[in-house]
C-alpha cells in the first residue's frame, strides 16, 4: 500500500485528514485517485485511509480501527471526535 504522510490533527469539517504533501507523490510514478486505499503516518502511528479529493486538495477518511503503533505495529486506540 502506497504510504502518505498526513497530520492526524488536522482533519477538515467531515473529519478527513488533509494531505497536503499527496501531491508530491506524482513525483515517485504514483497514480492516486479518489478511493484508493493507502497508509497515512505521522510521527510514531499510521492507518489505512481513502482518498478523497476536495476542493482541489487530497484528504484521507481514516479506517480508526487500523491504527497502530508504527515502530512496534501494536493496535492502538484512538476516539476520533
């Protein structure tokens, strides 16, 4: 699954983290589009996502049940607001 580093804290109105860097990815030969189901990370934790595309910028609907501690893969909880 294609990684995507994102800000967990910075979720827009529907709770979607913004990727501001996803971008950058055509840079590596890689074809996002809308629905595909990624890695976003930040610092020591990651989750499974999709992609969504709004207002010209990528965002991620966080699968919260996917995420896990990224140096020891244990689950970790989290209560999105």
């Amino acid at each position: 699954m294609i990684k995507i580093w994102g800000d967990f804290n910075q979720r827009d109105e529907l709770g979607r983290v913004v990727l501001p860097s996803a971008d950058d990815m055509k840079s590596e030969q890689v074809n996002l589009e809308p629905g595909l189901r990624v890695i976003i990370w930040m610092e020591d934790i990651e989750a499974e996502g999709v992609l969504e595309k709004d207002k010209g910028v990528w965002r991620a609907r966080i699968v919260w049940e996917t995420l896990k501690d990224r140096e020891t893969g244990r689950p970790l909880e989290f209560q999105p607001p």
